[in-house]
C-alpha cells in the first residue's frame, strides 16, 4: 500500500496575516479560498508546495473545532497531516483491529478520505485520504497546478510532532498506519513523520515542517518551524531536543535580521531540521 505525505494543515487565529506569511515567506501562491468549509464554521486557504498542499485554517464562527484548538493549544499551531494512500478501503478495514475510531469520512468528487480521532492516534489529527487520480487532489480545487511556484520550494517532505513519549507515539502511528518505524521516525513513501520531546509549554502537536528547496532557510510561520532544506540529508539529522532548540533560535534570528521573503534571503548555512480541514473534531 502506497502511502505519501500530502498536505499539512495549520490553524491561525488571524487567516490573512498567516497567508501574506506564508506567500512572502516559503514563496508560493493560494490556489483556493473557503471550499468545502463553510458548512462547518470554517475559513480556509491552500498554498501547492510543489505537488503537496500546505492548508492553514480558522474559525469563521464560535464554537468551531479550529477554535478550540486555539485555545487548547495557546494559539496558532499545526493542526492536522493528510497522508495519500493508493488503498483506502484496505487502510480502512484495519482500523478496527488497531482500535481507532473514524470520526468523519470526508468526500467530494474525485477523493475521500478518513479523519481519525486525535484520542486514538496522538499529537495531531490525522486523516488518510485516496484520489481517482494519484497526481490530482481535489481538495485544493480544480486548477491547484496552475498556482504551483518551484523558484524556491518543491516539495513537502517531513513533518514534526512533538510528544510526551516521542517513542511510543511512534509506534503508534507506525502500528496505525502500517508502516516501519526506526526509533521514532515513521517512514512513508518519500518522506517521514518524525516524533520529538515536549521542548516548550504548549504540549503535544505539531510543531515543525521540512521542506525541499533550492536554499536552506529557517523561519517560522503560525507558530510552526518551517526548515527549508536543499539536501535529503535533513531527513534523519538535526532531530532531539538540543537541535529543535538551536533551530527555534535560528528561525527567531531569522525573521529579526531578515524582515523579506526568504527567496531574497543570503544562502544560509544551517544544519536540517529533525511539516482539506473539513473537520468537526472536539
């Protein structure tokens, strides 16, 4: 069963600000504004990194899952991973031996896919999806190529979860999602889910992003560390808590020394970081 990394959502108090971030900063463009979410309280907007999807959300009215994870959380954050599976009725029908709970399967034409409870999985929502199409993703609407900018970044290929146990929630998602586990790295195909100590105040979530670029950069956008990295190398280096912590400050020097978009940014010489909400979660 094939599965790969596709979209990662983030949530914001504040959905305009965090866009204008997230296009002057990792220099990409929105495809798509507030489909599919309405329904639920929600606003929304997708950015294509490459063939993968970066979604931030926020709550359009009270009472919305987004906004209690706000709160919950302290403010804006990582929110949910969306994995693309070639196999959603074979992924599905183990979930009951593996004890997790379906909380919404979300559908529109061309894709679907399987939200599944945070409570059973840990650290972030996670939700399995399948598309008609391998290359298309509905989600992002019908002309989400049309918006893709590689000047600077290609591609999604990590992302960071930050965990009381790095290692038993490892092996719970490697369990979940039928995938190997080294130490506390879940493997997918052509990138990772990486599981790391609690380093701040804020508890478990999702807390940082690796992304392919044509130049290293360390920024952080909705309070989430993006690290944009030039080798694959950053897959398995600069990961624990000694490096996380050296990086936070890197991204904190960053935006204090280099208030423009990181395309215009000198070449840096950082070491790699160890990154469809239609979700009515609690």
């Amino acid at each position: 069963m094939a599965m790969r990394l596709r979209q990662v959502v983030l949530v914001a108090g504040d959905l305009d600000r965090v866009e204008a971030e997230i296009v002057a900063g990792p220099d990409v463009e929105s495809c798509v504004h507030d489909l599919g979410v309405g329904g639920l309280g929600l606003r929304n907007v997708l950015c294509p990194v490459g063939d993968t999807l970066l979604e931030v959300v926020s709550r359009g009215e009270e009472g919305t899952a987004a906004g209690r994870h706000l709160v919950r959380r302290g403010g804006d954050g990582g929110y949910m991973v969306i994995l693309q599976t070639d196999d959603l009725a074979g992924f599905g029908g183990r979930l009951d031996e593996a004890a997790v709970r379906v909380v919404l399967e979300a559908r529109m034409p061309g894709i679907r896919g399987l939200h599944l409870h945070p409570s059973d999985v840990g650290g972030a929502i996670l939700s399995v999806d399948e598309s008609d199409d391998w290359t298309d993703w509905p989600w992002a609407g019908p002309d989400w190529r049309e918006h893709r900018r590689t000047g600077l970044v290609s591609g999604i290929v990590a992302v960071e979860i930050q965990a009381d146990d790095p290692a038993a929630m490892a092996g719970r998602w490697g369990e979940v999602l039928g995938r190997p586990v080294e130490e506390t790295v879940v493997a997918l195909d052509g990138g990772e889910v990486r599981f790391l100590p609690v380093l701040d105040d804020r508890g478990e979530g999702l807390v940082g992003v690796e992304v392919r670029a044509r130049r290293d950069a360390d920024l952080e956008i909705c309070g989430v560390r993006f690290a944009l990295r030039t080798s694959s190398g950053g897959l398995h280096g600069g990961s624990g808590e000694k490096g996380l912590r050296c990086q936070a400050s890197r991204a904190c020097r960053m935006r204090a020394m280099w208030p423009g978009p990181i395309s215009q940014q000198p070449p840096t010489t950082s070491a790699p970081m160890s990154t469809h909400c239609m979700t009515a979660l609690v």
